[in-house]
C-alpha cells in the first residue's frame, strides 16, 4: 500500500496559493518593467541637469581699464587689449612686474581672447577707453571649474601668532611662532591630514605661501603672491592655513594661481555672473568663451528650410491619396512606400543628401538649405502620415454635404476638409518638425559639424546646429567642454518640450470642436 | 549692354513679371468671361464661374512661361560653359578637362563678382566673353519665357466661352500638382535606392576597393588608413549592440505594455503613457551623451570591479572607457516605448471574448495574459520586436558617441566595439571627396544597412496589416 497522500482540499489549496503568488510575481513584473523605465528617464534628465548647472554661471575677472592712451588708436586688435588687460593685471600686484613666472602664471587667469567682447564694443565706440571703464573678462576654463567644484571645499584653518620672519634662500622664508608652543598642534593637524598629503597655503599680513615642511618650531614657506610683510619680528600676526583639496600636480590651476585667484576674490575682482556668453557668443575653442548663437540661428533656418519645404509637400501628398487617388497600383506603391520611408534609419537620409545634393547637385556643404531638405525628406513620410490621419477623421458627410451643393472636388477638400483636419495636421507637423530638430546623424554627413565661429545670416551660408553642437562639444577635450553640453541639452530639451506642448494644447483645444 | 546684362539678379527679373503677368490674366479672364455673360439669365448659363475663367489663363501664362525659365535654369550654364570652352586656345583644353573646369570656374567667378581685370590677357577675355555668352543665353532665355507666355494666353484666351469648362481644367491642374507632392516619396525611394546602387558598385570597381566576398565576408576592416575592407566586425558590433539593446527593451517595453493594457487603471496609463513617450521623444544625441558620460564610466567601473574579483582572471574583460555594453544598455531604453506603444496596440487590438472566456473558465489573470492574449498578439509583437530592432541597427548617435571605434570581434561586452553607422559616420564626416575607396564605402555599407532594415521592415509591416484585417 502507498502512503496516504495529501487530501484533494489541500492540494488544491496549495494549488491555488501557488497560482496567486504567480500572479502577484507577474504584476510585480510589470510594476518593475515601468520603474525601470521611467526611472531611466528621470536618472538621465536628473544627471544632465545637474552637469549643466554649472555652465549657466561662470567667473568673470573684473578690471578697471585706465588706458586713455588706446582711444587714440583706430585698429585696436586683440593684441592691444590684452596688453592693456596684463597691464592692470601687474598694476593691481605690482610686486611681480620683475618676476617672469609670477606674470606667466597671473596672466594664465584668462586666455588671450576673453578680451574679444571689448574689442567689439571698442570698435563700436572710438571714445571707449577716454575715461576708465570697469570691464569683465572670462576667467579661463580651467580655473572656472576649479572655483565652481573645489574651491568651496578649501578647509581654513587657525595656525597661530607669527613670530619671526626671515627668509632663508630667494623666495623662501622661515616664520617662528609667537606662541608657546611651537607650531606643534598645527604639526598634529598636518600630521593627521589623511593620504594623499594634500598641499596647504599659509596667509600671513595679506602675502600667500605655500607650506614646505615644519621644522624647529619654525614653518618654511615658499612665496607664492601677495606683498611680502617686512622680514623681522612680526609681533604676533594671525597665521592661517588654507587646505587644498587636492596636490598642485593634479590640477590645472598651480598654486600660486590659487593664491592670485583668493587675492582677486578678496578685493572683489573675481566675481560670479549668469552666463550670458552661452547664448550671444558663436561657438570657440575656448569653452569659456562658447556660445550657442550661431547654432541657434543654423536651427532656426535649418528648421524654416524643413517646414517650408515639408509641411505642404506632406499635406498635399495626404490630400492627394486620401481623397484624390483611386485604389490603383501606384497609389498602393506610394502607400507602402511611404511607411517603409518612414522607417528607413536616419543616416541613410545622410547619404542620399551626401549623394545626390552635394555630389550630383553640387549644392556647398555644411549650409542649412541642404541640412534643411536632407531633414525634410526625413520627416516627410511622418507629415504624411499624420495628415492623413487627421484626414480621416473628418466625417464624410461634411464632404458630401460639400459635393452635394455643386462644389467641385478641390473646393470640398480645401475649403471644407482640409480646415477641419488643420488641428490635426498641424499637430503631426509640429511633432514632426520636433524630430527633425533633434536630429544629428543625417547632418553630420553632409557637412554640417564644421567650425561656425560667425552667426549664419541666410539659410545659404555656413552653419551648424544645436544637436550637432552637442556632439562637438561633447568631442572636446577640456573638462568644461562637459558641463556646456549638458546646458546646450537643456537648451535643446526646453525647445522640444515647448514644440511638444503647443502640440498637446492644440490637440486638447481643437478636439472639443469635433 | 550684354555684359551688364549678365549680371543683374535673374530670380527677380522673371519671377517679378511672371507674377505680374498672372494677375493681369486672371483679372483679363474674369472681366473677359463676365462681358460675354451680360444679361439677366446669362451668368447661370456659363459653364464655370468666371474666377475659374480667370485662374485658366493665368495658368495658361504662366505654366508655360515658367517651364521655359526652368529649361533655362538647366541648360543655360552647360551651353555657356560648353561654348566657353570650345573658343578656349587648345594647349590649354589639351590640358585635361580638369585644368579646364577649374579655368572656367574661376572665370565664372570673376564674371559673376564683376571683379577688375587681373592683367591676364587670356584670362580676362574669356572673361569677358563669359559675361557676354552669359548675357545672351539670359536674353534668350528671357525672351523664350515672354513669347512662351504671350502664346499661352493668346491660345487660352481663344478658348475661353460661355460653354468652356474652365473648372474642370483647374481640377486636373490641381490633382496633378498633389500627384507630385505624393510621387516625391517615391522619387525618395528611389534616389536613396539609385545613389547607394551606384556608389556600391564604383566602389567594388575602385582600384583600391575589395571584391564583394572580400567585404562581405573579410574579418580585416581598416578603412582609415589602410585599405581592408572586410566587414565582418562592422556587422558582429552592429549585431551584438541591438541584441543588448533588445534584451533591455523586450522585457522592460512588453511588461509595460501588459501591465498598462491589463492592470493598471485608465488614470494611472493617462500619466505614464505619455512619461514612456517622453523616452522617444528625446534626441538620440543627448542619450549618447548620457551613455557615454553616467553609463560607460559604470560600466568600465563594474568590468574592473569584476576583475578585482579573487576567482577571477585580472584581464577577463576589456573595461574600456567606451563599451558595446554602455551603448547597449542606452539604446535598449531608447527604444522601450517603440515596443511598449506598439505592443500595447497589439494588445488592445485582441477582442474582448477571448478575455473573458479565459476569466470565466477560472483562469487568474496572468495565467489569461499568458495562455489566451499573448499567442493571439504574438504576430504583432514579433512584428514591433522586427521594427525594434531595425531601429537598433540603424541607430548612429549613441553608437558614435559611446560605443568606441576599434573594428573587434569579441563577446565581451564591455570592450569597445564599433558599428556599421559609426564607420559611415567615420568615413563621411570632414572632407569627402568622393573619389576614394575610404569614402565610397560608406555607401557600400549604407547600401547593406538599408537592405537589410528594409527588409525588417517590410515583414514586420506585412505581419501588422496581415494581423490588423485577421481581426478587424
């Protein structure tokens, strides 16, 4: 005899849970499936837009030009304004005038283009310069993101009384301390410092040094900006230590230029401001001095070229087969056609535009008519589509009623379908027009990543577009190169987002009517 | 007076009277037809309204005004050219025709800009004569256009009566403008199908270009610099990313779309549909910039990670900055509302009976899911799953931006990989000329890429319409 097994209730009871839970499992399934999804979505927003936070403000260098001797010259060039700048530069220290790495570092502050900005006011306005102007000036990139990430993470520590100061070699000094004893809690402090060591700037009177070692009581410094206080007994003077976050090595900005940068900032010469730049400049090989100008307005009549070119071709296309054509074999063909053209990948679009505008047509490259008709044809399928149907959701009877008074066949379509399905149509054409503003690949291949430093004045004339901006910005090499392609993203993202809404609200305005 | 001739803006010149010369024979028409309607009853027997008469020959003006200027537009420079040349001094046309399109694109230049003479006697007489052929061919073309037009509306002035059916002219004009319209997607089609034809096949009679086996089945690609082109690795990249991709997007996309047709309430789907269409709505450029920024630097993270393990190999995965995984992972999410919307179609699209069939015979609700509507919607979802993936192959950015560029071979996805766009777009960005095997191959690849989406996309579009009428 078998064992008696479990009774039919349990089984089926034990059935039963396992069924449930399968189906919990696969609900959760897809719960999971949508988190996966949307939390994408948000991670990818959330990560672009905190990258690009930094772009919108930027560090500027603030400077007094007191040179009336440059309003006399007619051709200032960059040259000119530059030495002006170093000029005022030195006069603000004007203990490193005789000190050459001292200037190379100073002048490291910006590059020689920040001045650009005032050689075009300058040359807008000869009497400029007759009195003092204040003037502002990009810091350079490198120095920018250090002020924007590491510098809020200077730790400022007390050290103590300074006692005696002399100087040991050129450019090093020793400081004894006032107090009793020694330097050596200061000592601990550096002794815990965590590893790596990290490098330390001493404030003493106004003048900076960067910390060598601690020995005998006494601590060595190295100067590094800043009037030197008279060497002897400084009976007492308050020491501060600044901890760097990170070795002088490892970074772009040196240590002297910290301290230049710290100075600055004390006398109110380096200031923080909306970046303003990233929308008036064209594009540079500067990051500091980049901006989306040019791109824009490339866009913008790329964009023209597109609607021009395929709102009506793509209107009149649906016209034509929702209510001209027969049911023949060349309307089938154009029907499918036109949903496998929609589905062709973008980058084809590319080389047909590649091919036929720029090999057999000899249209210039990198110019937005032909990016304009390349992204034309790209939509078209897509126009089409959503035109016709917007086409059919017109009752027939407003065609009928049409046709019944006497209208011919193209009064009926134009002046009674066609303004029904308008909302429709125009929405398609929007989304549609969205897409194409989005588009990269296509235009990459006919030429339109080349180096627009001049806004485009006519949809003939050499341009660029903000997603290939994008893809540029991103190739850069520098580090600020980052955060100023997320800020074009979010540019290009509040763009589409607008686009999108003035569809959505002309679909949910015109659908009541219907 | 011929040569300032040539320089004067040609577009306004014609297009300005064209337009004037429309208006005068639409108001001519109108008035024309109107005088000959007098009378009380009269206007009801005219055949058509008199704006129609009017539209008639304005059209009848300027059609064929017009299509004499466009044959201008096309000719006019090859016969100035052509003449050009033929009047050229023969040691320089024994030159080659390079040297002398070169010659007489600057003398076009020069004509066109009325530049001061260089002091070059040849030079600046066949400048000279270049502006006056340019002249002439204007004139002619000017003076073709206004008899062309001036004919049209003698001829259709002739026609015009009470009895002409004027409308129905119009009607044909207009059906055969839409026409037009709706062929320009064929003359798409058949432009991208005629240039890829083409430059494949110069590209395999290049000199320097492979045999077709040779790129078809060649394992070596170095189109840069040297000249192998064995495509192989392009295709095993382009592969290998969309199946990552598909392994994100096929389960992540068809659970949503049950879990929004089956479970969830019509308040909770009016909020996410649209949030999962925001997905595809965002620019391809900004998910490489995402997958190569946050993804990639994780993914390498991970790979060493998994190094550093103790029982495995220091060297097992590649771990390199940019990876086929990164890019994978990134297109997967791009493309989880292709088929969550699309699925969720197919899903809506099973009819209602087969539903409650299921429930009624006690079935729990994903036991329905799995055993009645998937099976009924997987022709469809097979078919989202084909465009998907012609998607995937087709994608360029996020492959350009963070999958790498190295021609490889390997399973390990976090090596970096490269694909069939990257190379187009490697091969055609910068100066193209278009003489090369570096640069014709790209469209030898192109042609490869749009056969085969083309055919993804015809079996999945069959499958949809097949399916659509199996339950309409």
């Amino acid at each position: 005899m078998t064992e008696p097994g479990p009774s039919p209730e349990a089984f089926a009871e034990r059935r039963l849970k396992r069924r449930h839970a399968a189906e919990r499992r696969f609900k959760l399934y897809g719960q999971l499936a949508i988190g996966i999804a949307i939390g994408f979505l948000a991670i990818l927003l959330f990560s672009i837009a905190s990258k690009s936070v930094s772009a919108f403000s930027r560090h500027m260098l603030v400077l007094t030009i007191d040179q009336p001797d440059l309003s006399t010259r007619s051709d200032l060039a960059v040259t000119d304004l530059n030495l002006a700048v170093r000029d005022e530069l030195v006069e603000a220290f004007p203990e490193i005038a005789n000190d050459r790495t001292a200037r190379i570092d100073l002048f490291g502050l910006t590059t020689r283009l920040a001045v650009l900005p005032l050689t075009k006011s300058a040359a807008e306005d000869p009497d400029l310069f007759q009195a003092p102007i204040e003037a502002r000036f990009a810091v350079s990139d490198d120095l920018d993101l250090y002020l924007k990430n590491e510098f809020r993470t200077h730790r400022t520590v007390e050290v103590g009384r300074a006692g005696r100061l002399s100087d040991t070699r050129s450019g090093t000094f020793r400081v004894t301390d006032a107090g009793p004893d020694g330097f050596e809690t200061f000592q601990r402090f550096v002794d815990d410092q965590s590893e790596p060591r990290t490098d330390i700037l001493i404030s003493l009177e106004g003048a900076w040094f960067e910390l060598g070692a601690i020995s005998g009581a006494a601590l060595e410094l190295e100067h590094l900006a800043g009037t030197l206080p008279p060497l002897g007994e400084l009976g007492g003077a308050q020491i501060d230590a600044v901890v760097l976050p990170s070795v002088g090595e490892n970074r772009k900005v040196s240590n002297r230029q910290i301290a230049y940068t710290m100075l600055l900032k004390q006398r109110g010469m380096i200031e923080k401001r909306f970046n303003q730049t990233l929308f008036t400049n064209s594009d540079s090989t500067y990051p500091e001095l980049a901006g989306t100008a040019a791109a824009l307005i490339g866009s913008l009549f790329t964009m023209l070229i597109t609607a021009l070119f395929a709102i009506p071709v793509g209107i009149f296309a649906a016209v034509y087969l929702e209510e001209f054509a027969k049911k023949s074999i060349i309307t089938n063909i154009i029907e499918v056609n036109i949903n496998n053209l929609a589905a062709v990948p973008s980058i084809i679009f590319g080389l047909l535009g590649a091919a036929v505008f720029l090999n057999t047509l000899g249209l210039p490259r990198s110019v937005p008519l032909v990016g304009g008709l390349v992204l034309g044809l790209l939509v078209l399928p897509t126009i089409i589509i959503a035109s016709r149907a917007a086409l059919q959701s017109v009752p027939p009877s407003v065609r009928d009623a049409a046709l019944g008074l006497g209208a011919s066949h193209s009064q009926a379509v134009f002046h009674h379908v066609l303004p029904l399905a308008a909302p429709g149509i125009l929405t398609g054409a929007i989304i549609a027009m969205a897409r194409a503003l989005g588009e990269t690949a296509p235009l990459l291949l006919i030429g339109m990543v080349a180096f627009i430093s001049e806004v485009p004045r006519a949809p003939n004339d050499e341009a660029t577009v903000l997603p290939v901006l994008i893809y540029k910005w991103f190739s850069g090499a520098e580090r600020a190169w980052e955060p100023m392609t997320a800020a074009v993203i979010i540019i290009l993202l509040t763009i589409l987002v607008a686009m999108n809404l003035v569809a959505v609200l002309l679909r949910r305005r015109f659908e009541r009517r219907l | 007076m011929l040569q300032t001739f040539g320089y004067l803006p040609i577009g306004w010149l014609v297009i300005a009277p064209l337009a004037a010369a429309g208006f005068f024979a639409f108001y001519f028409g109108r008035q024309q037809i109107a005088a000959l309607a007098v009378g009380p009853t009269l206007s009801a027997r005219l055949n058509s309204q008199p704006n129609f008469h009017g539209y008639f020959l304005a059209l009848a003006t300027v059609l064929p005004a017009s299509f004499v200027f466009l044959l201008y537009l096309f000719f006019a420079d090859g016969y100035v050219r052509n003449s050009l040349i033929s009047e050229l001094p023969n040691y320089l046309t024994a030159r080659g025709p390079e040297q002398v399109d070169f010659f007489v694109n600057r003398v076009a230049d020069y004509a066109r800009n009325a530049q001061a003479a260089t002091g070059n006697l040849l030079f600046d007489a066949s400048v000279e004569r270049y502006s006056i052929l340019n002249g002439t061919a204007r004139l002619l073309g000017m003076l073709g256009a206004l008899f062309a037009g001036a004919g049209g509306f003698w001829i259709g002035r002739r026609q015009l009566s009470r009895s002409f059916p004027a409308r129905s002219y119009i009607e044909l004009c207009i059906k055969a403008a839409l026409f037009i319209c709706a062929a320009i997607a064929i003359l798409t089609t058949a432009g991208i199908v005629l240039s890829l034809v083409f430059e494949t096949i110069r590209f395999f009679s290049l000199p320097d270009g492979p045999s077709v086996t040779e790129f078809l089945f060649g394992t070596d690609w170095n189109a840069q610099t040297g000249a192998n082109f064995g495509a192989v690795p392009l295709f095993f990249g382009t592969l290998m990313i969309a199946l990552l991709a598909m392994l994100v997007a096929v389960p992540v996309g068809l659970f949503s779309a049950i879990y929004l047709s089956e479970y969830s309430s019509p308040r909770f789907r009016a909020w996410v549909k649209p949030i999962l269409e925001l997905l595809a709505g965002i620019p391809t450029v900004v998910y490489g910039f995402f997958a190569a920024t946050l993804i990639a630097p994780l993914v390498r993270n991970f790979a060493q990670w998994v190094n550093a393990l103790p029982f495995t190999p220091d060297t097992l995965l590649a771990a390199q900055p940019t990876s086929a995984l990164a890019a994978g992972l990134v297109m997967g999410v791009m493309i989880i509302p292709f088929i969550s919307s699309l699925s969720d179609d197919v899903i809506n699209a099973v009819p209602q009976p087969l539903r409650d069939g299921a429930l009624a015979m006690g079935a729990t609700k994903s036991e329905m899911i799995k055993q009645v509507i998937l099976p009924a919607a997987l022709p469809g979802i097979i078919a989202a799953i084909l465009l998907a993936v012609s998607r995937a192959i087709g994608e360029t950015m996020i492959v350009v931006m963070a999958a790498g560029g190295r021609a490889l071979i390997t399973l390990d996805p976090t090596s970096d990989i490269t694909t069939v766009t990257y190379q187009i777009v490697a091969l055609l960005t910068g100066d193209t000329a278009f003489d090369s095997a570096r640069t014709v191959s790209a469209f030898a690849l192109g042609f490869v890429l749009f056969g085969v989406t083309l055919l993804f996309n015809i079996i999945a579009l069959r499958v949809v319409q097949r399916y659509r009428e199996a339950y309409d």
